[in-house]
C-alpha cells in the first residue's frame, strides 16, 4: 500500500527558512514523478513544485519562483520542497504527491494518483 508521510511544517515568521520532507512507501520511489501542492484557507488546491523522475526537470509556480527549491533523494525515497523568504500568502496546508509509473513531470494535479495528509505552514502577517 502506498504511504506518503509530509513533515517540517510550522510557524514561522516572514522572511525565515522551512524545508518539507514527503517519505514515500509502498512503490519503487526512483521511477515516478513527485510534486508539491498547497491549499490556503478558502481557496482552492493549487501547483507549487514539480520534479522528474531523477530529477533533472523541475517546474515551480510563478508565485514560488527563486524562492522554493523542490528535490528529491531517490536512496531515501524523500522529496523535499526547501522555502526561503517566507510571505504570509505562503500560508496553506501544503500536500506531496505521487505522479504515474515512469511518466513525465507534471503540474497537472489529476495526473497525481496518490497524496499524503498534508503538513501545515502557517507565516503571520
């Protein structure tokens, strides 16, 4: 059965650092694209990172751009998504997410067959 377990979410003032952690179990972790998304109180679920299978592609949302770094460690089965330069509209419970077998890196959300429970990030204005 496939598990993604989100961590590193908190409270944080503007301006600092926080890095996600998304541990994968349940599949063959190398060979499926993984992403980042976020849901902000009110709104909608929307794209924040995306990364291939190895990593060479990535994509970010505009919003996130120079500021969000997503990687992964294939030896761990570990996707992280690094955040610099907090903003309060970084506020939102933020989700990993597994793409298909062997397929391409995708900001598509419906593209994603499995998602962890969400790790909350939460930046006072």
């Amino acid at each position: 059965q496939v598990q993604l377990v989100e961590s590193g979410g908190g409270s944080v003032q503007a301006g600092v650092s926080l890095r996600l952690s998304c541990a994968v179990s349940g599949r063959t972790f190398k060979n499926y694209p993984m992403g980042w998304f976020r849901q902000a109180p009110g709104k909608e679920r929307e794209f924040v990172a995306a990364i291939s299978r190895g990593g060479s592609v990535t994509n970010y949302a505009a919003s996130v751009k120079d500021r969000f770094t997503i990687s992964r460690d294939d030896t761990k089965n570990t996707m992280y998504l690094q955040m610099n330069s907090l903003r309060p509209e970084d506020t939102a419970v933020y989700y990993c997410a597994l793409g298909g077998l062997f397929a391409g890196v995708t900001l598509n959300q419906g593209s994603y067959n499995f998602w962890g429970q969400g790790t909350q990030v939460t930046v006072p204005s």
